[in-house]
C-alpha cells in the first residue's frame, strides 16, 4: 500500500514538474515576443521622430 501512494505521488510531482517547465517556456516565449514588439515600438517610434525632424529642419 505505501508503496502505490508514492508512485502517486512521484507521477503527480513529476506531472506537475512537466506543466510547471510548460508554462515555464510558454511565459519565455511570451516574455521573447513581448520584448522583440516592444523593440519594434521603440525602433518605429524613433524612425518617425528622425524623419520629423530631418523634414522640419529642411523646411525650416
């Protein structure tokens, strides 16, 4: 008896152990996605800024 509780409870720990390192990577990727479009945002936002500004300072 003792012995069928702890292969329960080794398969549910290593269960648990395989979705943990699942949300694990899933939340990286996310994480990875999250910061390229974040540095997307960034480098389109300056892009329009430089082209303002090298436009303003021809008209100007």
């Amino acid at each position: 008896m003792p012995n069928r509780t702890q292969k329960g409870i080794s398969q549910q720990l290593s269960y648990c152990l395989r979705k943990s390192k699942l949300a694990v990577g899933h939340s990286n990727i996310v994480i990875r996605e999250f910061k390229l479009s974040l540095l997307k945002t960034i480098r389109e936002n300056l892009c329009l800024e430089w082209n303002l500004k090298v436009e303003n300072s021809f008209h100007g």
